[in-house]
C-alpha cells in the first residue's frame, strides 16, 4: 500500500482525518464512519483519528442515516448517529485520507480535485479479490443489501486503522 498522507505530512502528534463518501450520506458512509469509529476506538486511538462521512450530492442534507441502514448496524452493536452533509471541496485538502465507497463517487472527487489526489482511495483497496470493487449501494434493495454492505465494511475498516497505524507509526496490533 502506497503512502496517502495528505501532502506527505508525517503526522507523529497530530490528528489524522479520514473520510468516507458515498452518494447521499444516509447509507454506506455513515455505516463506514460508525463502523470505523468503533474500530478507532477499540485500538484506543479516538484522540488522534477523526472519523467523518459525507456524500457527493446534497439529496439528504441533515438528515439521519436510513432507518434500514440503521437497524442493520444496531444488530451488530453499531451506533449511527451522523447527519448527512454534502463533500465539499475543502475536505480534499483538510482530510489525511478521504475514501469512496465506489468508482461513480471516486471520480466526483477526483473532477473536485481536477486531478489525481493520492489520498483519494476506494473502499476495494482495503479488502480481497473476493469482494467487489464498488460497495454496492443497498438504499433500494432488500435487508440483505444493507447486511451485505455492513460485512464489506466490517472487513475493510480493521486494514483501513492498520494502513493509518502504520503511517503514523504507531504500534499495529496483530489480526
């Protein structure tokens, strides 16, 4: 895995910011967020990672995660409390580590950019060959969908911490 500091800063005291993005900010990046959230915090580090979500449209703006993505989560012990906002433009240069949950979002955030941003990553780079590349989006699916994306979420955000520990240089605790 390549470096993806913003900026190639070493951040030896600093807090690290990461991003997730989806579409609208109620279903697959609130679940990223909450589930990395918990991740964040059981390693003890929730003082010096900062974990947010947003979405590329501004469809929900204020509104709470969607119920199913919410219940879904509740199952498993995760908390969502988020409200949606809108990825500004700002984010790419306040964010260490900003991360899509799919190509269409990844390629919005790389026009914003006009460019290649090397902290822009997908969500796929943190799991196996036998995920998809793209977190599919549940909100017009079935339960399973949201199930489905919580366990692609829950594979991936234990790498996600473990690439950020060792960017930082802390200790990273064996899987």
């Amino acid at each position: 895995m390549t470096n993806f500091l913003n900026n190639s800063e070493k951040l030896a005291h600093s807090i690290f910011k990461v991003q997730f993005v989806c579409l609208g900010n109620i279903c697959r990046s609130p679940a990223a967020q909450g589930i990395m959230a918990r991740v964040v915090r059981d390693a003890g580090l929730e003082e010096r990672i900062i974990v947010d979500s947003s979405g590329t449209a501004g469809y929900h703006i204020g509104k709470h995660p969607d119920r199913r993505m919410i219940a879904a989560a509740a199952r498993r012990g995760y908390d969502l409390q988020s409200h949606a906002k809108q990825f500004d433009r700002s984010f790419l240069r306040d964010r260490n580590l900003i991360i899509a949950m799919d190509r269409d979002n990844f390629r919005e955030i790389q026009r914003l950019q006009a460019g290649v941003a090397p902290h822009v990553k997908l969500f796929s780079e943190y799991l196996g060959e036998e995920w998809p590349n793209d977190v599919p989006d549940p909100y017009y699916g079935g339960e399973d969908g949201f199930e489905y994306v919580l366990d692609m979420l829950g594979a991936g955000c234990p790498k996600i911490l473990e690439q950020i520990q060792i960017e930082l240089g802390l200790p990273v605790e064996p899987a």
